[in-house]
C-alpha cells in the first residue's frame, strides 16, 4: 500500500484571497509530502466550486477519475 496525503480542507480567509496565498500552502504541503516520502496528495473538491477546480490544475494537480467516491452517511 502506497503512502498518500489527504488535503482535507484548504481555507484562506477571505480579505487574503487572491494574494496567492492558496498556492503558498499547497506548495508548502507538496514540500512536507515529499520530505516524508509520501507518493503525492489526494484531494477532492466539489464539481461546483470553480476557484478549487482551477487552483488545483494550476498546481499541478490531474483529474483522478479512474476510482469511485462513495459515501454512507448515518442520518
């Protein structure tokens, strides 16, 4: 089994949006991943959030489309 980071959430307040800010995490998280030999980083974000759905490409992140997402929820 490979070794992977979960980006769970990615938030910058908003009166630093736009600073590239966002970018500055992500590179800092891709740095500490390789530092502990991890094979890179998962993440998802929702089909409607369109800043996610363009940072993430910018950052060298690929659409991973050959898994399933599935969810049970306990309501």
């Amino acid at each position: 089994m490979q070794r992977y980071w979960l980006l769970n959430d990615l938030y910058v307040n908003a009166n630093y949006r736009g600073k590239g800010y966002s970018k500055e995490l992500i590179e800092r998280a891709k740095e500490l991943c390789r530092a502990s030999n991890a094979c890179g980083i998962l993440l998802e974000t929702g089909k409607g959030n369109d800043v996610g759905n363009q940072l993430y490409p910018a950052c060298g992140f690929e659409l991973y489309d050959s898994v399933n997402f599935y969810e049970w929820s306990n309501s």
